[in-house]
C-alpha cells in the first residue's frame, strides 16, 4: 500500500514545537552569507578540513596526476618562449652587424616561439578540462552524500537549525567549494611553476640581475600582507551589510502588502537606506584598500625593471651579455611579479572554499536517524490498531510534554484530539509516525513496537495533510499522484473528483496540466488545501492523518470534505487535530488535552454532558458573550 509521507513538516505547522528564527535567520542571510554566496567565516579546523577535503579528492588521483603533468609541460613551455624570442632578437642582431641577417635561423626560431606557445595553450586548456571534470564529479559526489544525509536526519535535528542555514550549506557552500578549487587548484598550481620556472630561467641567464629580481619576493609579500590584513575586516563587513541587506529587502518584498496597508513604506525606505549606507561605506573601505594591491605591485615592478635595466644596460656595455638575453630577462622579470600577486588572491579564495568545506562536513557529522536497516520487513495487510502504552516525551528535558500518556485506536475508529495551543496535539501524531523517539514507553502498531519496526514499513501505512500544505513545482495531476506515484490518470481523477479538486481545475486555464510553482501561487489557500486532501485520497493508507487539513478552506467545501473523509476514513484509523470543535462532532472518540495529558475522552455527546474541559472549549467557540460598547 502506497502513501505519501510528509518528512519535512515546518515548525510553524506543529503548534507546539520549538518556534523557528525570524525570517532573515531563517534565511541564513544576515551575517552568515557575503557577497556572491561567499561565507563570512574563516575555517576553525583548516588543518582537518583540508585532510578530508583531500581525502574526497583521492578516488581522482590518476586524473590529478594528469593535470600535475599537463600544466608542468604548458608553464615549461610558455617560460621557455621568451628566452626564444630573445635568441630571435640575437640573431637579428647579429645579422644586422655582418650586414646579412640568417632568416632561416630566425624563422626555425620564431616557428620555435609560437609553437611553444601554442602547444602550452593547448595543455593548459587541456588542463583545464579535466580538473573541471575531477572538481564537477568531487561536487557531485559531496552533494549525493548530503541528500542522502539529509534523507537520515532526525525530524529534531532540521527543527532545530535555522532553514536558510541548512539550504545554504545544500547550496552556496558547495557552490562556492566547487569555484574555489576550480579557480585555487589550477592556479595555484600554475603560478608556483611559473615562479619556479621564472626564477631558473632567469638564473640561466644572468644570476646578477635574477638576484636583483629576486630581492623584490620579500617586498611583494610585506606589502600583500600589509594591504590583505587592512582589507580584510572590511571585507567581513562588507559581506556582512550584503547579507544584512539582502535579507531586509526580502522581508519587505514579502510582506509587500502589509507594509502598504500599515502606511510603512517611509519606514522601510529610511531602514534601507541605512542598510545601504554601512554597506556602501564599508564596500568602498574594501575596495579601495584591496584595489592597492595592484598598482602598488606595478610600482614594485617598476622599479624592478628600472634597476634591471640600469643592470642590464652596463652588462651589455661590458659585453656581459647580449641584448636578446636582456629582453628576455624584461620579460621574465614581467611575468615574475604577477604570480605573487595570484597566489596572494587565492589565499582569500582558498580559506573561503575551506570554510564552506568545513560546514558540509559537518553537516555530514551530524547524528541520523537510528539505523533500523536489521529489523524485519513488515507481512501482511495492517489494520491500523494504535496503542500508546504510558508513553513520556519531551523536546527539552527540563521541560516535559507528554507524561505517562495511554490511548488505544482501534481499526477504523476516528480519533479527535483537542486542547489548547501547545498542549501536544500535533507531537502526539508525530510520535505515531516515529519523526520523534519517545523517551519512555511503548507504542505499537497491530501489536508491533514502532520502535522496532522499519520506519519505511511505518510510514508506508500513514496518509498526512497537514494546515500548513506542500506543494512541488509541477503540474497539479502530478502534486496528486505524489500520494501514489503508481496510479493511474483514472485513479488520479477520481481522488479530484472525491476531494473537489476537480470542480475548480476546469476553470484554471491548462486544467489538470496547470503547472505550480513550489509557493503554489497559481491557486488559493483552500484550493492548495483540497490538493493536499486528494494526495491523501489517492495513497489510500491505513491510518489517515488530518492536522486542522480543513482550516483554509470555506464552509461550504469543509462540509463537503468532511462527507468525503467520512468515506476515506472507513475501515481506517484516523487522527483528526481540529481547533474548529464543528469539525470532529462524528468522531468515535475525542481526546482532550492539557499540557500533554489526557484530561478527558469520549463521544462529543458524553464530553459536554462531563461539562469539563470540552464544555469549556465548546462554549468558547459556540457562545457569545454580551458586550458592552457605550
């Protein structure tokens, strides 16, 4: 028996469980979240996530070596191409003082030249191809690894962080790995075997002036680190007034409309303004001082090439050396600067693409769901008997919820529970579908302990609709079919039809095609609710789960569901949570609770005849009281 099971149910939705963070938390944007996605923080543990980092690189070792080989070949060549255009020069030179220049010798070098170029392009985009390749199939591994993840969490572990954390670290934070070891791993790579190969080179050719060249290093690295240390607390607020910002800008497009009718818009303008304002500021501090770097670099460089020059220029009068050697010695000390300068840069992104590591690790740390994998498989058509034997629970165990709680629904009966506004309603049906452990006792399932039964098995028997309804980007045959992903068009209809869907599908333009997005905005409140319903109709479980499925939808559709569940519900256990007391009058049995107990059951009928706390949940509802408005 197929059915759908809700597994990710909102803290909103569950009237007693531990509230969520406001909405800028939830999106994990304020001080968590920089420009372009870039986490804020700086790795704890470089040295442990850098191993395990690694350690997911492994299994692409032959493909590493590759590109190890690859770029070690295109640096070789590419250093090796002014020192051939400086033989060209030699030759021309040459040629001009005996009056006859050798073309043949200064084409075979220049061919030379561009062949060495253009042979080390074509590794270097090799190169690039496959580490593209090994970084693409290490994300994809990663991001199977944290699906599956996710899949194994406890229900407690996604209430209790904050939503837009948890996505962030889905998303951005592998996102951002992926660009950083794409970007740090080449790079990196390339620029130490061009300082390298720079450096020999240039002591091949002249070891005065690669001495002269090689004093600037400690310069270079003085004034990176100066000028990296300045920009890098204003880089940190930078990131920080993005996010700050961004999620300003999402509250206020959310709540568009409230703002409007409250007459707030002058307030919100004059709170972005000021959002806008730090940003702006510590966007320019940012900027500006790590704009420095380069042009102080070039200053660095310039002066470099002066006292080369002036260098150079006296060997080549002393006959020292010849003029083509210096022009290569120009071009090397050109291109021994710019490497520095990139592995400077990449130090930022590296420790950025760390941090981001260190947060998917450790959600992969995170404690799962009890393995449950040895249990055996569930025989036989369930009946849905449910039975709590003196079951305690709690979310915080300093404050308990349900103590010592007793209740037996017998197969196709329909149990009612009502009570005030977290009394434990919505966590009882939760314990029934094993999203929490209880902390004592027992429950059982046609005599099964629940505790050891496959939680697979479990919750293939329940059908949930929730008040707060689910819906995915796709059409609304497809929403349906979620209940029965083995139904046919026929089966699929007729839950519509039972559940009414199929009465305001005729008006959408595509009908049953209509494709909705994941807020489900192309249809009402109440129409999302009657989709949910027909999923439920359409899974056809054992034990039917309804907490307030009816609260948005008009009184009219509600009476015409609740003729249509009556059907659903025969020969089912149903849990109904209502906060409309009309809604549960037919029920077999009506639980009410205070503060996780059960104070009272029955019928609705011996319930107000008790005239305890059901009257007094009924009276609140169904009386008036005078008012005196003089």
């Amino acid at each position: 028996m197929t059915s759908v099971v809700r597994t990710e149910i909102s803290a909103d939705a569950m009237d007693d469980e531990p509230v969520q963070q406001p909405l800028a938390a939830r999106n994990g944007l304020a001080g968590r979240m920089g420009a372009a996605g870039m986490p804020v923080e700086k790795a704890k543990d470089l040295k442990n996530s850098s191993r395990r980092l690694a350690g997911r690189l492994r299994s692409e070792g032959l493909g590493l070596m590759a590109v190890a080989a690859l770029a070690v070949l295109s640096v070789g060549l590419s250093v090796i191409g002014p020192k051939l255009l400086g033989d060209a020069t030699n030759v021309i030179i040459g040629g001009v003082r005996r009056h006859a220049i050798d073309f043949a010798a200064l084409h075979r070098v220049i061919f030379e030249a561009v062949g060495a170029y253009v042979v080390s392009s074509a590794l270097a985009y090799l190169q690039s191809y496959l580490l593209a390749g090994i970084v693409q199939r290490t994300m994809q591994r990663i991001r199977s690894d944290v699906e599956e993840k996710i899949n194994r969490f406890p229900l407690r572990y996604i209430d209790n962080q904050p939503r837009g954390d948890l996505l962030s670290r889905v998303t951005n934070d592998i996102d951002n790995l992926a660009q950083s070891l794409q970007q740090t791993l080449s790079q990196a790579l390339t620029s130490l075997l061009t300082v390298g190969g720079v450096v020999i080179m240039m002591l091949l050719i002249s070891p005065l002036l690669a001495l002269v060249a090689i004093v600037t290093i400690p310069a270079s690295l003085l004034i990176i680190k100066v000028i990296a240390k300045r920009s890098k607390t204003r880089f940190v607020a930078q990131w920080t007034h993005t996010g700050t910002l961004n999620a300003l800008v999402e509250e206020t497009f959310t709540g568009h409309g409230l703002v409007k009718v409250f007459g707030r818009q002058r307030d919100v303008e004059a709170r972005f303004d000021a959002k806008n304002e730090e940003l702006y500021s510590a966007s320019f501090g940012a900027q500006f001082i790590s704009g420095t770097i380069q042009p102080a670099m070039m200053f660095l460089g310039n002066l470099n090439f002066v006292a080369i020059a002036v260098v150079g220029g006296l060997q080549v009068s002393s006959g020292a050396m010849n003029l083509g050697d210096i022009q290569a010695f120009i071009q090397y000390s050109r291109q021994f600067t710019q490497p520095i300068t990139q592995l400077a840069s990449m130090a930022n992104v590296l420790q950025s693409g760390i941090a981001s590591a260190e947060r998917i690790f450790q959600l992969l740390d995170a404690p799962e769901e009890s393995d449950d994998r040895d249990f055996p498989l569930a025989t036989g058509e369930p009946r849905g008997r449910v039975e709590f034997d003196h079951v305690s629970f709690s979310y915080d165990p300093s404050r308990p919820l349900i103590e010592d709680l007793s209740l037996v629904a017998e197969p196709g009966q329909t149990v009612a529970i009502v009570g005030p506004t977290g009394a434990g309603k919505t966590t009882l049906v939760n314990l029934v579908m094993r999203f929490y452990d209880i902390d004592s006792g027992v429950i059982t399932l046609d005599g099964n302990d629940i505790s050891k039964m496959r939680r697979q098995d479990l919750r293939s028997n329940m059908g949930m609709v929730l008040q707060d309804t689910w819906l995915f980007h796709g059409t609304i045959k497809e929403n349906i079919a979620f209940g029965n992903l083995d139904a046919d068009d026929e089966h699929i209809m007729a839950s519509a039809r039972a559940t009414y869907v199929d009465r305001f599908v005729h008006s959408l333009p595509d009908g049953y095609d209509t494709v909705l997005d994941d807020e489900g905005t192309t249809v009402s409140a109440g129409e999302k609710q009657l989709l949910t319903i027909a999923r439920a109709f359409l899974a056809d479980p054992a034990i039917l789960i309804l907490d307030e499925a009816t609260s948005s939808v008009d009184t009219r559709t509600e009476v015409l569901i609740q003729k249509a569940m009556a059907a659903l519900r025969s020969n089912r256990t149903s849990f109904v949570i209502a906060h409309r007391l009309s809604t549960i009058r037919d029920a077999d049995i009506i639980l009410v609770m205070e503060s996780g107990r059960i104070v009272e059951q029955g019928n609705h009928e011996e319930l107000l005849a008790a005239r305890g706390a059901y009257f007094n949940l009924f009276n609140a509802q169904f009386a008036s009281a005078a008012v005196d408005v003089t």
